[in-house]
C-alpha cells in the first residue's frame, strides 16, 4: 500500500472551505482536470476518467459535522481518500488530503500523486475564494 498527503492553508472558514468541496455537482472545479464524479444513489458515484473508456463504481461520504469527505472504489478496492478542513484561527483553514492505493497497479506514481493533490488543493482554494466568502 502506497500512501500520498498534502495540505494547503486557505482563507476562509472551515464550514465555508468543506461546503465548497463537498458539493458533488462542483467537484470537477476542484478535483484532476481528468477526474469527473457524478452522483448516483448516494453514497454511490461514478468517477470517469477522461481517455478511460471504463466508469469507475465508487462511494463518497461527506460528513459536514466532521468536516470530512471520504471516497473509495466500490468494487476493484484499489484506492481510497479523504478530505479534512480543520480551523486555525479567525477565518483560516487548513484542507488536507490523503490517497490510499491499496494496489500498485492503480498508483499513477509519487511525482503525479503530488503534483494532483497540489494542484487540486489550489484549485479548491481558487472556488473557495470565488464562492461567495465565508459562511462562519
């Protein structure tokens, strides 16, 4: 098992930073410019992956109380994640994400890994910033 982590501080309040991630039907703005999630019966999704023929089955909780949203393939169980905004003090966050590849042939590798979570980290911070202030 493979396991990546980055996290971004972010101007705004926790419950404003976690509204903004946790909206299924906005996490293409956020997320790999290749990675696409569409709801299902939730907690089911489905993830396409631009250039992959195949749908991926998967599960996404998010968990407003806990400021956490968890995601994992349904049935090849090859990776799994989440998302945790925590408070730092007045109107500051800090978001951070960790990836799980329970196989090595679903992990794209420690470089591709990185450079997706910091640019979809700065990409959050970009909705956030967007997403009409903060809600705290």
């Amino acid at each position: 098992m493979t396991e990546y982590e980055r996290s971004r501080t972010m101007p705004a309040q926790p419950e404003h930073v976690f509204d903004q991630a946790a909206q299924i039907g906005r996490m293409d703005a956020w997320l790999p410019q290749d990675l696409h999630v569409e709801a299902g019966d939730l907690p089911a999704v489905t993830v396409r992956e631009e250039g992959v023929d195949e749908d991926i089955s998967a599960l996404l909780r998010a968990r407003r109380e806990q400021m956490r949203i968890e995601w994992g393939t349904r049935d090849q169980g090859g990776y799994a994640g989440w998302l945790q905004v925590a408070g730092i003090d007045s109107g500051t966050s800090e978001v951070t994400v960790h990836l799980s590849f329970f196989d090595d042939a679903h992990d794209p590798g420690e470089e591709a890994v990185q450079d997706a979570l910091d640019t979809s980290l700065r990409r959050l911070e970009e909705q956030v910033r967007l997403g009409g202030g903060d809600t705290g």
